[in-house]
C-alpha cells in the first residue's frame, strides 16, 4: 500500500508573505487606556470604563431607555474631553438634541457631535477621529453596494465586519480605533435579533432591563472579555433621564415596620456588591385541579423544586393552593442562595405566621432538603449589619466565621444564626 504525502500547512492559494508574529511579552496593554463613561454604575458593569477599539453590544426591550442611557453617557464623556461621534440611523439630529437638552445637566459639549445618517461607510469615515462612537441601531444602518434591506442577516453580518476593522485596524496610524457601542434591537424572545455571529464578534454584551412600569433599571453584561460578567448597575428612569444608584441599599425592601406573614429578606451578591432584596410570597387555597404557580423575579422552576421540598421534608401542603412570589423592587434573583429566603416565605404564607421582620437568609435549599453555603459570606454580612439588620441565617457550615469575616460584621452589630437543613428553619422561625 502506497501511504499519502503528508498535507502541507501552508494553503498554497496564500500570499507568499506570512502573517507577522509578536512576543506577547512586547504587546502594549490598553488596560490603562480605558475611557470612563462618567457613569460609576456603567463603569462597574464594564470593569473600569470603555476599552479602545473595542465593540460593545448593547440590548433591551423597546422603550427602557437604551438611547437614553448612551446619549448620557456620550454627554459625559465628552464633557471630560472625549470626541464622542452618535450615529443616529433611527431619528434626526434635531430629534437627539430635543432628547440631549431633557437629560443634559451641565450643558452641551462641543465634543459630543451627530452623524444623522445610516450609510454605514459614510458614517465610519466621519467618525475616524473619535473615541467613542455610538450607533443607533446596528439594525438600521446599512452598506449601499449591498442589495439587501437594513436589518437582514446578510446587512448585520458584514456591518459589523466593517465596524471590527475600523476598531481593531483603523486607517490612521493609531495603535486602535474607537471603541464602538452598538444598540441591538431584540425579538419577541427576548434575544437580540439579528445572526448569532454578532454576539460572537464583539466584545462585550450588555443587557438594559427593567419594567417599564416602575423607574428601576438594570444593566447586566451578559459577556465581557474585559471584566466580570457579575456585576449588577442600578439606575432610576425619571422625567430628566436616568439617575444612577450606587448605593441601592433600601430600594430592594419595602417601607412596612409590621411583621407581615409570607415576607423573608434574602440576602444576594451581584458582582462585587451585596443586595437585600425582600421576598414576598401568598398561599390561596383553591378547587383546581391544577393550582397556580405564578413567581416575579425568581426563577419558576427553583420555584417548583422548593415547593416540592416543603411538602416532602417540612410536611406542608401546597397541592392545592395556588402560590404566588415576587422579589420586590424588581430585582431578579438568579443565585442559588435565595432559596432560603424563598423557602421561608412561602412557609411562613402558609402557616400565616410572620418571620421576624430584622432576620436575612441565605443559603441553597438542595433537593434533600439541607442548606448549601453561599459565596462572598462576609460581603453579605456586612450589607446586613450596615443596614441595620439584627439576624443572618446561614446554613451550619458557616456558623464560625474567621478573623477576616469578623472585621466585616462583629457580633455586637449582628448574630450569626445557623440550621442544618430547612426542617430546622421553618421549625426555629415559624412554630
């Protein structure tokens, strides 16, 4: 048997000149490049500001205020010296002016200009000089010589080809191009509409949520090459724009003083950051032959599993009431450590018996019903006792913290209260 030549690794339809390589060692790091937005909420969620030449996605439902919150972040940094080019492709400069005037504070920079066109190449030519360009939306803007519509696959795909390029490899002879952020549309899914690929090629993905009924928003990376996808930005819409919350302590907790049954406060990080967020659950006793399971802000499924929990080991039964659950405030508790406060809450609604209005919980109710021990303990425990709490639940595991935990929240501010599993909890708390 004759045995085939090996295949060649150079691809014979190649250049003949080979791709340049480089020590990473020599390469210059633009960590100390970042812009700021001047938004310290915005700033968080990114890891320290803007990266240059880096592209940015940004998503939301209509209307929670996407445009609003870049046009206020161009506002300030171009108001700290930063050339700020807002492609506007959906409305007229006179239009983001009328907005620029409602939300600006501190007067119109001349750095902040306005590109009222959605000629994508006409636009990044304009825009070569800037630090930050912002285009709004990458669905609407479009290359002429190809025949498609805005907004198609074929539209989206090679736009953000040409914006990488212009970010990564721009034509004047700087090390980078501006950083871009792009506003993308979403569908009725939830997901931003559009290929795939274009969460793939850019480099940070952030979310803008709320509900558009209350003044609460909040911005979440959903993918971040240069920091954390953790971190959690708070903002208030109001009738000037948006204000952001870097303290967002008391938001998450209602305003009541009584000891009300259904209601527990969970303990949850996001990021580098501690939130209190109160639970509020209640328990109807109705004749359907599939009672109701309606949960705001928790997940739907941990709400299933937990309720299955509370019939098998703690003996309530919860087969034919109907049960509702909301996280106040709006927040979306997503880490697992909110099943205690879930737990007790529901509990507490049907035994109608009120947990003590000064006790926190944290901790993940596993399907034997025993407590999972949370991260970031001491972080937790800090927020609880600067907020004035009086109790912390938290599984066995964690009833002697060390040294370092200590110097957060001493046991003079708070106490530190274990159980084993939620059969202990319900039975210390709620008989």
């Amino acid at each position: 048997m004759v045995e085939a030549p090996e295949a060649s690794l150079a691809d014979p339809g190649s250049v003949d000149r080979p791709a340049p390589l480089v020590s990473i060692r020599d390469v210059v790091s633009t960590e100390h490049r970042r812009i700021a937005s001047g938004w310290g909420e915005v700033d968080r969620v990114l890891g320290g500001g803007l990266v240059p030449g880096s592209l940015t996605l940004l998503g939301g439902e209509p209307g929670i205020g996407k445009s609003t919150l870049l046009l206020s972040l161009c506002l300030r940094a171009a108001g700290a010296g930063h050339r700020c080019v807002y492609v506007a492709a959906e409305e007229s400069a006179s239009q983001v002016r009328m907005r620029a005037d409602r939300v600006s504070r501190n007067g119109l920079p001349a750095e902040f200009l306005v590109c009222e066109s959605s000629d994508l190449p006409a636009a990044l030519l304009a825009a070569s000089s800037a630090a930050l360009v912002v285009i709004d939306s990458i669905q609407t803007v479009r290359i002429p010589t190809l025949r498609s519509i805005s907004g198609s696959v074929l539209q989206i795909r090679e736009s953000v080809f040409r914006i990488q390029e212009a970010a990564k490899h721009p034509a004047a002879m700087a090390d980078s191009g501006p950083a871009f952020i792009l506003v993308g549309h979403i569908t009725k899914g939830g997901e931003i509409a559009g290929p795939k690929l274009l969460e793939h090629m850019v480099d940070t993905v952030l979310s803008f949520e709320g509900d558009r009924q209350m003044g609460l928003r909040f911005l979440r990376a959903q993918k971040n090459r240069f920091g954390s996808t953790q971190e959690l930005g708070v903002f208030d819409m109001g009738g000037e724009g948006l204000i952001e919350i870097p303290d967002p302590g008391a938001i998450f907790r209602s305003s009541g003083d009584r000891d009300l049954p259904g209601v527990a406060v969970a303990s949850l990080v996001e990021g580098s950051r501690a939130f209190l967020v109160e639970i509020q659950s209640l328990t109807q006793e109705v004749n359907l032959a599939m009672p109701r399971r309606v949960a705001t802000g928790v997940d739907s499924r941990r709400l299933l599993s937990i309720l299955a929990v509370l019939e098998k080991r703690v003996g309530l039964k919860l087969g034919t009431c109907d049960v509702f659950l909301s996280a106040v405030g709006g927040f979306v508790a997503k880490e697992p450590s909110a099943d205690l406060a879930v737990a007790m809450a529901v509990a507490s609604a049907a035994r109608h018996r009120p947990i003590p209005k000064q006790t926190v919980f944290a901790g993940e109710v596993t399907l034997t019903g025993e407590l999972r021990s949370p991260t970031s303990v001491a972080r937790r425990v800090a927020e609880a006792a600067r907020l004035g709490y009086r109790e912390i639940v938290l599984p066995v595991s964690q009833a002697r913290p060390s040294a370092a935990f200590d110097a957060d929240a001493t046991p003079n501010s708070i106490d530190i209260s274990s159980c084993r599993d939620i059969v202990d909890c319900v039975k210390k708390y709620l008989v």
